[in-house]
C-alpha cells in the first residue's frame, strides 16, 4: 500500500506540472494540441475539442504539445494563437509555469499535513525510518523506527544540528567504532557501530534519518499559514543547498542521486511509518522537481528559458534545427540517465538481492 501511494504522489506533481504549463497556455488563449502524462505508447487516449489527453506507458515525465511542432498540424504559420507567435513575456510564462505549479503544490501539501497532523516541534535525536540490508548499521543491530539519542558519547541535539552533526562524524570514522544510544520501543540500548568507508574513503552506515518530532495541533489558521511558509523555505533553501554540494563535489554526491524506484522506495517506508508524511515528503519531492526544471539544461524548462533569453538577446530566436538537435540530445541524455537510475536502484532493493543471492 505504501508503494502505491508513493507512486501516486509522484503521478500527481507530474501532473500538477504539466498542468501549470497547459494552464498557463489556455489562459492566455494559446493553442495546445496535446497534454501527456508520461512518454512512449499510449495506454490511454481521449480527443478533447482542440487538445488530445493521453496516459503514456513511460512515467519518466510528461509534456504539454503545442501545433508549432506538429508537422500533420492544418493551423497556419502566421496564427496569433500560436505559442511561436507570442511576445516572450507571454511564452515565458507558459515555460515556468509548471516549476511555479510544483511550488505552489509543495506549499499546499505543508498545509496539508499541519491541518491534518499538527505541528512538528522538534526534539532531540534522530528517528532511523530506513535501514539498508547489508549496510553497517544493519549489521551493528540498528532497526527501523529506532531513535538515536547520542553518538560517541555526545548526546544529538534537535534537527538539523543533530543531522549535520551526525553525518559529518559518521564521515569522520571510516572503520573506527562508534558508540550509540538509542530508543527502542520505550527501551533504552547501546550499541556500537562501525562505519564502511566509501570510494572517496569517507564513513557510511546505511541508514535514512529523519528529524526526531512530536506533533501537535495548530492553535488557529494564522499558525497554519506561518508554520507552512517556514517549513517551504527551509525545504527550499535545504534543496537548493544539496545541488549545490552535488555540483560542487560531482564526484562523490553522484552516487547519492536518486531516481524514480528509489524515490518510490523511500516513499513507501515513510507510508508505513506515518501515512501524513507522505505531504512533507510529496512537498519535498515537488520542490526538487521545480529545480530540476528550471536549471538552464536541454529538455528542461530552465533550457527552453536560455533559448527565450538569447532571442531576446539577438532580436530572434535561434534556427529551428539547431533548438532541435539541442532539445533532442538533451531529451535523450535525460532518458537515458533515467533508464541507468531505474536499473541501479532496482537492482539495489532488498527484494531483487535476495534472489540474486
């Protein structure tokens, strides 16, 4: 069940965002011939009266078509509906609506949760939701659901203190024992762990943390509001923050980048933990996809914007076959990046080694 409500969650931001840009298109009277959630072979198809819906078998995306690009298209060159057409403030909009859909989204979803679960107020330690089959924790005795109240003796205050002070000594100790205390089911344990190094020789234990919380209800709507607002941008700063590390230091945050299987798999255990996580973790999801899209590379939004700007830059756009060969090569190289993620992963999952085994 967990499973499916995370694949669920990531079909509803893929829809929210193509949504924002077919939206966008419609309010501004701007044809759009075709709304595609997903790629490849149709399994569903409905004809509307200008616009053609379809559910693709690929669920790596999802795009909105305009008759600009459809060759069988009888709608003249010269039409002013047409997206080409348009001033480029107003196609502007249409390309960076569906990353302001995925923000909008995130926020709603964190009001989702603070009016249905309460507030979290922060406490010390980190709660344990995942551990890795096979990992250094897995073998120390570390359990899901497991609370870790200090390492190496020194007490974890509340997140995010407590996360950044946990990795950066985890990091610390490659094959080095470390002492933990944890909570168990209202019991209290020490163990101790010892940390596998990594390729670039840094500790790992396997395991996903989670901030340590205890919820309560809003006081009123303007607690709502607020709570949300600050939960979005720490959210958004703590995204925008990991991309940067990940460019930063390609090498070594590459192996940490997850694709559609993983980003599921995490969803379901965060399902089974607590189903109201799922709008934290949805959000989360949600704010990753609006940056992803908005970074200035082919295929993505963040592309289409670069091409806008050096139309604007050189009083035309650039010629039709070159955008084409670009958003081609780019489209591709996502497909296939996409492809090696789904096969990594799902090789990775605990099931799938076992039957290796």
């Amino acid at each position: 069940m967990g499973v499916l409500a995370a694949i669920g969650v990531l079909a509803l931001l893929i829809f929210v965002h193509e949504l924002g840009h077919f939206l966008a298109a419609r309010w501004q009277g701007i044809r759009a011939n075709r709304f595609s959630i997903g790629f490849g072979p149709a399994l569903l198809k409905y004809q509307g009266a200008e616009t053609e819906y379809a559910l693709r078998a690929i669920p790596l995306g999802g795009y909105v078509g305009f008759p600009d690009d459809d060759p069988e298209s009888d709608i003249p060159l010269d039409d002013p509906d047409l997206l080409r057409n348009r001033p480029l403030f107003d196609r502007a909009i249409v390309i960076s609506a569906g990353v302001i859909a995925n923000l909008v989204l995130a926020y709603l979803l964190l009001m989702g949760q603070v009016a249905t679960a309460g507030i979290q107020d922060l406490q010390p330690g980190l709660r344990v939701p995942k551990v890795e089959v096979g990992s250094a924790a897995s073998q120390a005795g570390l359990e899901a659901g497991d609370l870790i109240l200090s390492l190496g003796g020194k007490p974890l205050t509340p997140a995010p203190g407590a996360t950044e002070a946990f990795i950066a000594q985890v990091k610390q100790s490659a094959n080095r024992p470390l002492a933990l205390t944890l909570e168990r089911r209202g019991e209290t344990l020490d163990l101790t762990l010892t940390p596998a190094p990594d390729e670039a020789g840094a500790g790992k234990i396997g395991v996903a943390l989670v901030p340590n919380v205890e919820q309560r209800r809003a006081k009123n709507l303007g607690e709502v509001f607020s709570y949300s607002a600050s939960a979005f941008e720490r959210i958004t700063v703590l995204t925008v923050q990991g991309f940067g590390q990940l460019l930063s230091n390609f090498a070594t945050s590459a192996q940490q980048v997850a694709g559609p299987v993983k980003i599921v798999e995490y969803g379901a255990s965060i399902a089974q933990n607590n189903a109201a996580n799922l709008f934290q973790f949805g959000a989360l999801i949600s704010v990753n996809l609006a940056i992803i899209n908005i970074l200035p590379l082919p295929a993505l939004d963040g592309g289409q914007l670069v091409f806008l700007l050096i139309e604007g830059l050189l009083g035309k756009p650039l010629p039709n076959r070159i955008q084409t060969n670009i958003m081609q090569t780019g489209l591709a190289l996502l497909l296939g990046l996409g492809v090696v993620l789904i096969v990594r992963d799902t090789a990775n999952l605990a099931f799938v080694q076992e039957l290796l085994q």
